[in-house]
C-alpha cells in the first residue's frame, strides 16, 4: 500500500485490489457530523467503521459551547412559552444565513427540527425545558433556551416573529463535552459500529468506475486500506487551523485572534473531497464572532470605526457584529460607553481611552476631530426620545450617553477577542452527497459537518454548526447505508 | 465519440483512442489570453491549434475599454514624465489587488511589465505617448496614458508612490477592439497557429496517468477529438453569465446590472478545469464599478450610505467605491450634490431628490432625521479648511456643499449603474499550470485570463485583465510549448 501511496500523492488511489479492513460504511471523524452518521448508518443495518484521528474523539464538537440550533416548535420552546413554526424559522435562517444561503437545505431543517429535537433526545442528550435572557453565548446555567442568534434584533425581528433556537445540553460550561459523550455512549453499545481511534484517512480509494470504495488509513506508522462496500461518508471538521489554506480561500480570517476548532480542523476532509472530484463552495466564509458582551448592559454603549461613525446595531448577534466590524470596518472598532454603561466585559477588552468629554474622548482615540462628537449628538438626541432610526436598537438598550466620564473599549481587530471558525466546505445535497463542479454526486462519497458548506452559506448564528452536522450527518449516514452498490 | 461523451458527462473523457485532429499545444479560447498564449507556444516552434466557440473571436477583450496595466518604468509613462519602477508598482498592487492577492505573481508581473509592454508593441499595439487627465475610465481620445485606479488616491498614494499605468490602445472608444485585431492578425500570419471557429470544447480528455492529452470539440451539430501533444490551455473567460454559478459563489454580483462579458464568459473553462482536478480560487470575487463619475467634478460630492453618513473618499477609483457600496454598505448610495458641483453623470444615474437644506434633502431621501444634516455640517467643516480627516479625499476635490439647492443622485444598487465581472477562477502557477487542491499540477493542463483567478485576488484597477490574460497567457503558451511528453 505504500507504494500505491507514494504514487499516488494526490489524495487519491487507484488499482487498490485488498483491504485490511471491510464495512458497508465507513465515517471519517468522530466529531458530531459523524457519530450522527453512524448512528444513523448502522440504525439502517450497516455495518460501520468510524476512523478518529485523535485517541478520544469529539472533535471541535466536544469542545463547542454545546448549543444546537432547534426550531419551529420544539417541546422546549414550548414550554418556554414561545411560538415557531417551520416556515417562521425557516424565514429568519434565509435572511440571517446570507447571501443566498442555501434554501433546499435550511427549508428542509426547518421543517424537521422537531424531529431532529426528538432524535437528539432519544440518544440521552438532555434539554432542561427553561429559558435564559442572556443572548448569543450559551447559558450559565443549564437553562435548555437561549436566543443565540439576531432573531430579536433588527432587521430580523421584522422579517420572522423572533423565536429563541438555541437549545442548549444541560451542563453548563460543558454542553458540547454532554453532547458528544451521550452520542459517543450511544456509538458503544451499537453492536454495528466499530471506532478506530489515532486512525487518520490519507487517501480515498477509487474504483475504475470512478466510485468511491475505500480509504487509506494511516495508523501506528503503519498504512492499511479499508473498504467502503457501500458509502463513505467524510465528517472531518473545517479548515481553521491550515493557515496557508485560510490565507488563500478566507484571508481575513487570519486576522482574527482565536481559532475555534480542535487541531483536526486542518481542511483534509475538505481536501480528501475535493481530490475525489467533490467541489467545494463558499471557502471564503467564516463565523466572526466579537463576544463584547456579556454582560448585556453594555449593549447600552456603541460601536463606532475608524472614522468614528456607528455602523450596527449593537443588539445584534455578536457574530454578525463581527463579521461588520471585520469585513465592513477593516477590524476597527470602539465600544463608547459613558460612566452608568460601563461594566467589566467578559472577553476582557481594555479601555482604550477615557475622556470627560466627547471631544476629549474622540482625540485620545485619535479618531477625526468632530466625528465621535457627531456620532454621539446624533445618538444621544435619539436615543433620548427612545429611538434609533439609522440602526434600530431596541430601546431596552437605548439610553443617551451624557454621565460623564467617557469611556472606549478596545474592539479592534488586533487587540480585542475574534473568534473565528470556517463556514466553506464542499457542496452536498440534501443526503450528504457529495456533489462536483457540474452537481453531479461524486459516487459512494458522502460529508456532513463544517466540511461542508451547510445552513449558513455566511452569516452565522450559534448552534447552526452542531445542528446541521448532526442532522445532516444522519442523513448522510442513512443514505451511504441505503447505497445499493 | 459521442458514445464517449454520453459516458462521459463528467466534463473529463477517458479511453479516447483515435483524434480527429492534432496539436502540439491545444488552446480554448481566441480573447488576449487564448490569442497571447497561442503566439507564444508558436514562438517556441509549437504547432497550435486555437479553438474559439464563436464566429469572429475576441471575446471579452475586443469589447472592453481596452487598457492594459503595464508599469514599472514604460517608455509611455517615461516620455508622459511619471516615474515608476517595478518595486513602487508591486507596493501599489499588493495593497490594491486583495485582500491576500497572490505575491509571486505580482511581484514576476511588476518585474516583467515593461518588458512586456515591448512585446505587445511588437505585435503592432500602439500605445502613444500621451496622458490624459481622467480617470477609472478609457480615454476618450487616443491618449496612451490614464490613471486606472486609485493610485492617486488614499491610502494608496501614501503606500506606493502614484504613477499613472493604464496603457490604452490608440482607437478611442474601442481600445479593445484595436487590441484584438492585432493579436488576431499576427496569428493570420503565424504558420504554426490555426483557428477553428465556431468550435467548442466540450470536455478534457485524460489519459491512464492521468495526463491531460485533448479535447472532446462540438462543432456545427458534431463532436471530435483534438488531441493535445504537449499541453492544453484553457483560455476561456470568467463565470458572469452563468448566473447558476454566480448565485453559488458570487451571490452580491448578481444585484449588479450590467454585467461585463461576452456570451462565453459561462464559466465553461473553469468547469473543465475543475472537472480535471484543477482547484477553483476566490470564486466570491468580482470586479464591481459604480461609475459615478465622469465628469470627474463629481467627486466635489459625496457618498453617502443608507444611514446618510459618508463611506469612502469620493476620489478613489470608481471600481473601489462600487465594490464598498455593493459589499459594505449593501448596495446603498447616494451621491450628494450643491449647486455648484452639479452636472449630469455621463452614467446617467437619476437625481433621487432635490432638498433647499440639508434637512429637507434628507427628508426626502428617507434618511434618518438629522443623520444627513450631522454628515454634512462635519464635511463642510473640514472642506471649508481644506481637510477630509475622516477619508483623506484629495484638496482638489474638496468643496463645502453650501450652495443650494442640494441634489442627491441615485447610485443605489437598483437603480445605478453596478458593472461587474467574475475575479475568481482555477489557481495556477506563474506559468499557467493548472493546480489541484494540493497545489501540484494538473499534468499538461494550462489557463490564463479570467479563467483564473490573477493579479487581483478581490481589489481591482481597469486594466488588470487584459495585463494577467494577455502576460500569463503568453507564460501558459510558453510552458505547454516547452513539456517534454
């Protein structure tokens, strides 16, 4: 085998004639994308393979603040008191998960969240029925419902009737590690799943017919090939931690400070994919996300650039906020607050600057003379009678900016916490096909999770990650299993 | 053969045995690319054979304004008395052409412009030594010499010294047309080329080893193999017209109206190149220009958003302040006039409104209250003393807007002028090999021009295109010349 490998650098084998090992599927990757797929292959009668490279597994999953994003009228919405349909969240997802994200799939998840919420349920992953106010991160407390994306803010509380989506495992701080040790506990006891742990996929294997049969495994020093009799379904996560990848497809994510993903989020899903005639799509999107709350008050502040103009509403989503602030604003940003908004913000940015007037403050920011005095006039005269017409805050967070002194959180891209994962991945249909450049399915080659492009073609809000892996790694699963080879 | 094909559809054929025609060097596509790149594998004593999908050939090319990016210290900018020399060009281009343009090959271009710009005069394309005062757009005249992009403009004036570099074919009005006529007569004469019109090439024929070695060709109702002894370019254009394609990568271009390409800029040439294992680049990029001015008097006004405030100095190239009205302020703009500065746009965009204040301009503009009015107290301010602090706007254009009545001119995305072409495209080398998605070639497989991704990875200057198409056209024809099979 090493010497097919050798000849064959190119992420792909051919004329590979034994096999050290045999399922009817076989997973790359134990993350949530692809215990989902397992589950669901061997739900169908599969006997399956799931190869992780690292000894434990969970992937970027594990490590995740936990949230999925579950809707259209979940029992825990509910109960929580709050309405959702299909067709409401599938409304917000189209106008939050832009440009043109992808509308097969986010209709399609919409309409079977519910069941997807069940599903999730039925594997021992435990959803508390109760609502937290906080927005955008995961609870504190194992309260089950949080808002976790814009859909309270404008534009797009105008757009759907907001609803809360992100549903969160009942453990707090460690919902991701719930989440993927009650999946992985489900992979144990299925009699038709076999883990191979510190087993990386280095190759795929085509057959002459050009179908996908198989993969090259690279385990202990030692290279073996196994064979995919029916499908092979990759769940290898994104592509955050291959810089010179990054740099090429998404560059301004190179800017952002932390990396979310474990170290298997190097792109060689993506990579295997796109070698075996897979095309891939939106490599140049990510999550940007600006965690400059909590605590919520300090939404009450706002957000300026470089030239000291607002440019958000600072109620939105954090992740939408930094994805302006870093694509729109070129990384520059300041929170202003005055001395009743100012807290100490979470993700710890330093005061960049205080002054005991707005002129004060805008010269020790450096920003132009008069702008920041211009921005908050305006502000303040608004906010006083309750509005915000240039960006519509709600007016729970508007309040004028007078009690003196002033103050500027460092928001810019080089200083403060960008938390920046990848979006792009390659292009599936609605059973995790792997399509190519003319949307042709590449045949016996499935992907679920970030190595793919999924619900959210740009615009992101939390759980969408956790959500479309495991949904659309069942389905991916179910329909390698059903291949009829 | 059409049996194959129908086998086939993949966009690669294997097992094709007999060819209906050969070549040393195979080339698809007769725009600059297609024509540079036939010219300089015939140079090298290559047969050629140049296959174009339509009658007359040309392409984009012909029917482009016609400037070429040439710089670095060219006779015309020498004898126009502007100083330039390849280091100050590269600083220029890799500020302007990204983010994350790709470095080689702007720094190999800035190096060999001068060079080739005496091989484009070589092949009869006169440029005079003459400049001429506008800019963004192709002379008017027959002057040689235009700024053609934001050279002069802020940040970039402060990063590369300015020098004027775009090189327009002596023809006013149809610089492109002139340009192509040239290259295609020098290929009338060239013994070693011979075109096929009205021929299209409708898939990539691969050998056992995986080699690229021809084309399956569809011509008036019948499909032929063309067999490519040493290589095959792809010259083919952009994806602007394939509007499945631009939805997919390019979601924000398909707002724009006009859309720059002629009927082959389909994509096709990037399909085939990906469906050969070649790895697509910033297909999200485009070319996006809002020709707001001339009269370049214009840019005495000012931008502003859908939130009345200012977004960009006015005087940078009008390809920038499109693709920052498109892309960061959601396709949004009005260009706000006094008296004074009026004149009608030769792009003919519409007065939106006309206002005796500020306040009732903005009235009936529908921006915020006091927003326009707070934007354009701060402008006149620092106008008034010379100074844009918030945009670096050049002294020359800046002018208090106080002589009444106020105009606003639409340069909204739905009903200005938004002109846009495809950037992104299959990644090659500095000589036009084809790479897959671990940067190794594809074995005799070259592109050049649009269907690649080039010089400008996002950023653009007018000329850019015809500079990387007919260049690396010329290193693409070159290499494939120069396999040894």
């Amino acid at each position: 085998v090493s010497d097919v490998l050798r000849g064959g650098a190119s992420g792909v084998l051919r004329g590979v004639s034994s096999w050290q090992a045999e399922a009817d599927v076989v997973v790359v990757g134990l993350g949530c994308a692809g215990a989902c797929a397992a589950l669901a292959a061997a739900a169908r009668g599969a006997r399956v393979l799931l190869l992780e490279r690292s000894s434990a597994g969970g992937g970027t999953s594990a490590l995740s603040g936990g949230l999925v994003y579950l809707g259209g009228g979940t029992p825990v919405q509910k109960a929580c008191g709050f309405e959702d349909d299909p067709e409401n969240m599938a409304r917000y997802l189209l106008a939050a998960c832009g440009p043109a994200p992808d509308e097969a799939k986010i209709r399609h998840y919409a309409e079977h969240s519910v069941e997807h919420f069940h599903w999730l349920s039925s594997c021992d992953v435990p959803f508390r029925a109760s609502f937290h106010p906080g927005t955008g991160i995961e609870p504190p407390t194992d309260d089950g419902l949080i808002f976790s994306g814009s859909e309270n803010a404008y534009p797009f509380c105008e757009i759907a009737r907001p609803a809360p989506r992100g549903h969160c495992p009942a453990r707090p701080g460690a919902a991701g590690g719930l989440l993927m040790e009650r999946l992985i506990a489900r992979i144990a006891v299925a009699p038709e799943v076999r883990v191979e742990s510190d087993a990386r996929a280095e190759a795929l294997v085509v057959a002459e017919d050009g179908r996908i049969v198989g993969a090259a495994v690279r385990r202990a020093g030692e290279t073996f090939c196994v064979r995919a009799r029916r499908g092979l379904v990759l769940a290898a996560g994104g592509f955050i931690q291959n810089r010179a990848m990054v740099a090429r497809h998404a560059p301004a994510l190179l800017r952002c400070k932390i990396r979310i993903g474990c170290e298997g989020d190097d792109g060689s899903g993506i990579l295997l994919g796109m070698a075996a005639g897979g095309a891939a799509m939106r490599l140049d999107a990510g999550s940007i996300s600006l965690p400059f709350y909590p605590p919520e008050g300090l939404k009450r502040g706002i957000l300026v650039n470089g030239a000291g103009q607002r440019f958000i509403n600072e109620d939105a989503y954090y992740g939408r906020v930094g994805e302006q602030a870093l694509l729109r604003q070129d990384g520059r940003a300041f929170l202003i607050v005055d001395e009743a908004v100012h807290e100490r913000p979470m993700a710890g940015m330093e005061v960049a600057a205080v002054g005991e007037s707005a002129q004060e403050l805008e010269h020790e920011l450096g920003l132009p003379a008069g702008s920041l005095q211009a921005t908050l006039r305006l502000y303040n005269e608004h906010a006083s009678r309750g509005e915000d017409p240039l960006f519509h805050k709600r007016g729970a967070y508007l309040k004028p900016l007078v009690d003196m002194p002033l103050g500027a959180l460092d928001c810019t891209v080089d200083h403060a916490i960008y938390a920046a994962f990848t979006l792009g991945g390659l292009h599936t249909d609605l059973d995790g096909r792997v399509l190519d450049a003319a949307d042709r399915p590449v045949p016996g080659l499935f992907a679920a999770g970030r190595t793919t492009s999924g619900l959210a073609a740009q615009g992101y809000s939390s759980g969408l990650s956790l959500a479309d892996g495991s949904y659309f790694g069942r389905r991916a699963g179910a329909a390698a299993a059903a291949e009829v080879v």
